[in-house]
C-alpha cells in the first residue's frame, strides 16, 4: 500500500518535538532512531553532536502518519523548507519512475539508491520547492 506522509525537520531538537506531538496529538510513538544507532561507516564517523539527534522517528495519529528528523550538524535548516513529503510506495521500481519524474526541472538531494533502511531510498526537491522522500518500506 503506498502512502503519502508529512516528513518534518528539525534542528536538534527533534526529541523534544517528538515528545511534544505525542502529546499534543495523543499520538503513538512508532520509532525513534538516532544517528548515534544506525550502522556505522568507518570511512564516514558520526560526530558526537550527531549522535543523539534523531535520524528518523515515526509517529502514529490514527490512520495517518507523522515522520520526523533533525538536521545533520552543519547542514542548513531554514524555516519553510522543514516540512518535506514522505512518499512510501512498494516496490523499487515504482519509487524510481516516481523519483526520476519528480526530478525533471528539480534538484536530486540524494540520488535514489538502496540503504540500510529501504532496497530504493532518495530525497528529491521538484521544480516547484517541494522536497520528496521516496522510499521503498522493506
């Protein structure tokens, strides 16, 4: 089943934000990963700023779904561009023919690729500013 999802950014302080809309929303906390606990590449080291900044975390309000993470340290986080599009689809040929459509008159952010998370995974901004998640649930 493919979805569409809000995906919020926050600077630092995603824990907080987590914390806030679990309440506000009587939402259920669906996951909560940090930088910190994501496998490791020794060519690329986390921080130690980074570590405890949430990598992804998911929240559950109803049937819809709220997705969340903090900027890396030293990438720009600007209010308006911290709400960004989730788009779940199932199969990594459909997250690719969406990606490589949402890229034409855009800007790919991370090329669409398998990661540890999903076989299919990219971050693309489309002609009109709007940043996509496309990403294939495993």
């Amino acid at each position: 089943m493919s979805s569409l999802n809000p995906y919020l950014v926050t600077n630092g302080n995603g824990k907080e934000a987590v914390e806030f809309y679990k309440d506000a929303l009587s939402a259920e906390v669906v996951i909560v990963q940090t930088f910190g606990e994501a496998p490791q590449d020794p060519n690329y080291p986390v921080a130690e700023e980074a570590k405890d900044r949430i990598m992804h975390a998911t929240l559950r309000f109803g049937e819809s779904l709220l997705m969340l993470s903090d900027t890396f340290p030293g990438m720009p986080h600007q209010i308006g561009n911290h709400v960004t599009i989730a788009l779940n689809v199932n199969d990594a040929e459909s997250a690719k023919n969406m990606f490589h459509k949402l890229q034409q008159g855009g800007e790919v952010l991370m090329p669409i690729q398998e990661t540890f998370w999903s076989p299919a995974y990219g971050m693309v901004k489309d002609k009109f500013g709007v940043t996509f998640h496309v990403s294939v649930e495993h």
